[in-house]
C-alpha cells in the first residue's frame, strides 16, 4: 500500500484529502503543523507529499527545499489562491505539481496516482513491460516506436511523450494544465492551447475517426484520459 503524507492546517480540507485517497486504496498521514509535518516528511516513508504553501511554524516552501536535500519524492502543491508566482515559486522550490483550491478530490487522486507511477519509472521499479499494448496499437518504450495494427506511424517528440504518458496511465482524466506541465513543463514559452492542438494531431495519425476518437477521449469540460477498456 503506497503512503502519502498531507501537511495542511484546514482540518476539513485535510481530512477531505484523506478520505478521499483511502477510498482509493492509500494509507495517510496528517500533520497541521508545518515543522511536524517536516519531520515526517524527511522519514522517507511516502510515496507522495501534499504540502499546503501557507503553514504555522514553517511555511510550505521551507519544507519543500528541505525535503528536497535528501528524497525525490513527488510534492504536490496546494495554493490557496491562483496568482502564477506562487506556482512558479513553489515548483522552482523542488516540488513537481500544484492544485489550487478549490479542486476536486478525484483531481487529486489521480494526480497522486500519476505521480507515484513516474517516480516508479524514474527509480527503475515496477516496470512489468516496456511495451504498450492496447485494441491494435502499440507503444515500444525501448525503441519510441509507434504502431497501428503492425504499420509504423510518425510522431514527433511532444506527441509520442503526451502519448505515452496517457497511455501509462489509461483512464484517469487529466486536465490541460496537468498535461502541459507534465510535457512541456515551467520552461516552455508556449500555453496549455498546445496541448489540444497536440491531441488532435495524435488522433489524425492513431485513430480510424479522429472526430471520434476510441483511445484519447475528450471529457468535456474537464481534459482528457486514454481510454483502455
């Protein structure tokens, strides 16, 4: 069971956190002091760390850069408001996302989940295959070849990375931020409009209907998710 530590002071916004995540199989942690939370974060013990920015006796930031001294653990930010220099400040601290409130408690399991699957890549562990498999097409990881039903198809750099994290973790919607800062990430000059431009040009080359697409679904009003059923 993977475990994952909330450092937040709103008790009902932690404890919303933590139900939500064990009801999707998480075993959670607690801590509305920022220098508590500190000390159990530096234990090396979670898989994921959601770290509230603003915190009694040490702020989120604090406790970002020291995490950061000795673990890779994926740190999810949460903001209390929206304003664009605290998400660059805090993922310029070390952490790898950020959600701001309010959000949706499925948002944050399936950031969770995405996160955790990446760090496992990173680390070497868990990795069953290295080839994609799913209704004719196919993803080799090892080679970064693309097939549909044998043929080759040609995908550039951005398209086979949007691709292939999709693909990894099929059925999870993610958001056009999600994927943008996941893809292109803080350094790139562009916006989150290059992220549908990139899904339509996928589907042109993937897909027997790109208007009807049957492996990256658009959920309306939402983002996207791969669809492996």
């Amino acid at each position: 069971m993977k475990h994952i530590l909330i450092i937040e002071d709103d008790a009902n916004i932690a404890e919303l956190e933590r139900d939500y995540l064990q009801l999707n199989g998480y075993s959670v942690d607690i801590d509305r002091d920022g220098a508590q939370g500190l000390k159990k974060a530096l234990t090396g013990i979670y898989d994921v760390i959601i770290v509230d920015l603003m915190l009694p006796n040490k702020d989120g930031y604090e406790i970002i850069k020291e995490v950061r001294k000795k673990h890779e653990i994926p740190i999810i930010v949460v903001l209390a408001k929206s304003e664009d220099i605290d998400k660059i400040r805090g993922l310029g601290f070390g952490a790898d996302d950020y959600l701001t409130k309010p959000f949706s408690p499925a948002e944050l399991a399936a950031r969770v989940k995405s996160h955790i699957h990446r760090y496992q890549r990173l680390m070497g562990k868990n990795i069953s295959t290295e080839v994609l498999v799913c209704r004719g097409l196919e993803i080799n990881t090892a080679s970064h070849k693309v097939f549909i039903n044998g043929k080759e198809v040609q995908l550039t750099t951005k398209e086979y990375e949007l691709l292939v994290f999709l693909a990894s973790n099929p059925n999870i919607v993610f958001t056009k931020e999600h994927l943008y800062d996941s893809i292109w990430g803080e350094d790139y000059y562009g916006g989150t409009a290059t992220v549908p431009v990139h899904i339509q040009r996928i589907r042109k080359k993937i897909e027997k209907d790109p208007a009807n697409p049957e492996y990256i679904e658009t959920i309306w009003g939402t983002g996207y998710r791969f669809n492996s059923d």
